[in-house]
C-alpha cells in the first residue's frame, strides 16, 4: 500500500472492530458503569471506549472454561489447530486497516507504523500455522541396548498470559498463536491501556474458528484479574511481558503452584558504533531502533556509545536525522512519531534529560516537552551513563557517550542488570563477531538496528527474564516432554 486512507476512513474501520466488553468463554461481557475503565487516546485525551472491570467470578469462569477445553483443543491434530491459526491469519490480513486504527487510536502510534505492527504480529500467527503439524518427538535408544525410550511433547495445559500497551497486537500474537500451536488454550489480560486490540484480535480468532474456551479476554485492575490468574490452580503457565519489578511480583505469586513461566522483562539496550562501522548505515539502524513507538519499546537502544573516531561524524549525522522527525497526530501521513502514552511517560524523559544536563551532558537537539503528551526527539551527548544502565527512558531521547577500546565498549555494555537486546555497527566481521558474543544479551543486532521477525528466538538473560518468543524455540515453554519406555523381548 502507498496512499493511506483518510483519518475519517481509517477512524470508520477501527470502530467496526472496537468492542466494549470483556470476553469470556465466548461470552461478550458489556462495559456497565461505574465497573469500567475509560480507554484514551494519548493524542487529543478523548474517550476510545470503555472496558468492564471485571470481578472475580468472572474471571475464574474464563480459567474454568479453559480447563474445560483444554482436553479436546489438546487432542486435536496438529494440522487442524494450524489450519484454525491459518484462516485467523487471513482475517487479520483482510482487516489490518481497522486493526491498525485501533492501536493509533488507543496507543498513539503512527498509523503506518501501527500497520507495520499488525504484519508483524501476524507473521506469528502464520509462522505457528506451520509448526503446527511439525511438534516431532524423539526415538531414543536405552543405555542397556534394548529397550527404547519415546520422548512425546505434549502442551502445558492452559495458560494466562499478560501483555504490555507497547506492542498492543505483537505481544499479543507471539504469546497467543504459540499457545494454540502447542494445544494450549489461553486466558489473557491485556493492558487497561490498549485492550480494544486484543479484543478485536480474539474476535477474528473465534471467527476463525477457535473454540469459545480457548480463548478468554479478560479486562480489569490487575490485583483482581493478575491474581486470580496467578493463584489459579487451573492455570499451569504464565506468559508475561513487562517490567522486571512487575515480573519478580508475578513469579512469587506463581511459586506455590509451580507454573511453568515465560517472563519477558526489562531492558536498557547497549548499541555501539566502532570507528570502522559505515557511517550511513548506523545512523539510520541507530533511528530505526531507538525511535519506533516513540522508543517505547524494551529493545529500543537506551544508551549509544561511540568510539572516538568516528564520534563527530556521527554525532553531526545523527542530529540531523533526528531534528527532521515530525511529530504529531497518528493519522498524518508525514507523522513518524506519535504522542508517549501519558503524562507519566513525558515527565520520565523530563527527568533523564534533567539529570543528563546535570551530569555534564549536552542536548544536542530537541530537549521540550510539546503540548499534550507529546515529546521532541532528542540526542543528548555526554553526562554519566549510569543512569542509562539501570533505567529505562521508554521515550524519544538518545543519549550519546564516548569510548575508546573494545575492551572498555563490552565493558560498559555489560555494566547493567538487565540483558535483552544489545546492537553493534561495524564492518569488521571478526569484531563483529567477537563483541557480539562478549555482551550479555539474549538478542544482539550487527549492523542492524531492527531486529525482531517471527523467526528470531525473542528473550532475555539476567534480569531481562528468561523463555524465548517466536521462532523454534517459541513453541518450547508451551510444551512438556513425556517419556514412554518400551521394553523390547
């Protein structure tokens, strides 16, 4: 597609789409106040919509329901649940004009950033359509030279899953259609912020065919709904993803009941330019990474170090780039960033800028808040890098620092708890490879400033979590491995 279609064309498709109303068991459960929460759009603060906050009953019945279908979603041959997963993907496809909508409208992404969202997110559906039918056990031989042992995956039963406001459809699908893949039905909490995509994508899944119970949507203030998701028996995994604090809280909870996790946590992403790296190409990786969704995401570069030789150039470069991003409403076509999604949001990059300043450091371009939520992208050079190793800005700030060794570059890449996605730019390939398996990072970019697709395994180490999305390896922590010993005469 090259014309994007009018504001009120694109505003008339998300409205087809938004439901306002939890859904349970395959039951739509209607917002009623005072019980609801009010959806704004981060933009102009007008109401989206509002969603119910529901009460505990009715989210025990979502787990019930997903226990009830779990034996026979289960049991279903893995070409059928991957010919389910294949028709949602078509009708994600047919509606991803609506469905972008929706996250510009409650998230505030660009419009055509919030399509390439919804590609995204529907790669994985389409990816785990295809695993479907390809969850291969293993014939092993016995150490006594008889018997044989037959290693069976079989899924994990049913799963909770949390997701972020970030990536309202993306984070949403990995989870989803893996869970599906495997057998698993699932219960999701999306964020009060954004729920009418999850909403709209359950929808379309039903459509497709899903069984009612296989896929809950369950709106409402997260110690009510996370925990009863969390203290169900019923429920053997949880899939999250979010902030390590919010992680560690939501792991004590599962403890007792020894759910199997995924936990996809923070992240404050080391990238680094090496005096041999093309200059073009890292400073378009370096935007590319740090300014999608406004940088809110947790694998956006959070801190650049720049090796001394090419740092000027660079600098120049970048702030060029930078100054000419356009800000503004979602459905302008020439707009690349949207609005933070709150007020919360614009005072954190207040602050890191304020305490960049104070550090020594310089704003090289942009710096002010703008009207609403609204921030200037901004590259800020020099300071203490500290900050940027323990916090995440989760916003249109770049910050800049000098170094002058390899050695103190990994150095200071590593020097933070959190390890999730790490970039490098270099044309020296030994290099390349040498720092690249020196960081801690569950996910590192050489050359290459964007690097999430289906086929990539998505996770962390250290306080970044653990599990991986997508991918082969995405299928694994929805599965389980029995061993049948068959004992040859």
């Amino acid at each position: 597609m090259t014309d994007q279609p009018t504001a009120d064309h694109l505003k008339a498709k998300a409205k087809s789409l938004i439901r306002e109303a939890a859904l349970v068991a395959g039951d739509w459960i209607a917002a009623s106040a005072p019980n609801v929460i009010e959806v704004k759009n981060p933009a102009d603060a007008t109401i989206v919509g509002s969603v119910p906050k529901l009460d505990s009953e009715s989210v025990d019945r979502a787990i019930a329901a997903a226990a009830e279908a779990f034996p026979a979603w289960a049991g279903l041959k893995g070409r059928a649940r991957g010919a389910i997963l294949a028709k949602w993907a078509q009708l994600v496809s047919a509606n991803e004009e609506g469905l972008a909508a929706v996250i510009s409208l409650e998230n505030g992404k660009p419009w055509k950033e919030a399509l390439g969202e919804i590609r995204y997110a529907n790669s994985f559906i389409e990816w785990f359509a295809g695993m479907a039918e390809r969850l291969d056990g293993k014939v092993i031989e016995s150490p006594n030279g008889q018997d044989l042992i037959l290693a069976f995956h079989e899924p994990v039963g049913p799963v909770a899953a949390i997701t972020p406001w970030n990536f309202p459809a993306a984070m949403i699908t990995r989870k989803v259609a893996a869970a599906f893949c495997a057998g698993c039905p699932v219960v999701l909490k999306p964020a009060s912020a954004t729920p009418f995509t999850a909403l709209a994508l359950a929808a379309l899944a039903l459509e497709a065919g899903a069984p009612a119970g296989c896929f809950s949507v369950v709106t409402g203030e997260q110690d009510v709904v996370g925990g009863r998701l969390t203290g169900s028996k019923l429920i053997r995994k949880l899939s999250f993803t979010g902030s390590t604090q919010v992680g560690r809280l939501l792991a004590a909870q599962c403890a007792p009941s020894l759910k199997r996790l995924s936990m996809e946590l923070g992240g404050a992403a080391p990238l680094l330019v090496f005096d041999d790296a093309d200059l073009e190409t890292a400073v378009e990786g370096t935007v590319a990474g740090k300014f999608r969704a406004g940088g809110q995401t947790c694998v956006c570069p959070n801190r650049i170090y720049v090796q001394s030789g090419i740092k000027d150039a660079y600098l120049e470069a970048l702030t060029a780039k930078v100054a000419a991003l356009k800000v503004g409403d979602p459905f302008d076509p020439s707009v690349v960033i949207g609005p933070l999604i709150n007020q919360k949001g614009v005072e954190k990059v207040e602050d890191h800028i304020a305490r960049t300043v104070a550090a020594g450091g310089e704003v090289l371009t942009g710096g002010k808040r703008m009207e609403g939520n609204f921030f200037q992208p901004t590259v800020t050079f020099g300071g203490d890098d500290e900050l940027f190793c323990h916090e995440e800005t989760f916003g249109p700030l770049t910050p800049v620092f000098s170094f002058e060794t390899e050695e103190e570059a990994i150095a200071r890449a590593n020097a933070s708890e959190f390890g999730l996605a790490s970039f490098l730019f270099t044309d020296d390939l030994n290099r390349a490879m040498r720092v690249g398996r020196a960081i801690e990072a569950g996910i590192v970019g050489i050359n290459a400033g964007l690097v999430s697709n289906a086929a990539n395994p998505f996770g962390g180490v250290k306080q970044s979590g653990y599990g991986r999305e997508g991918s082969v390896y995405g299928i694994e922590d929805y599965m389980q491995v029995k061993a049948l010993t068959l004992a040859l005469r």
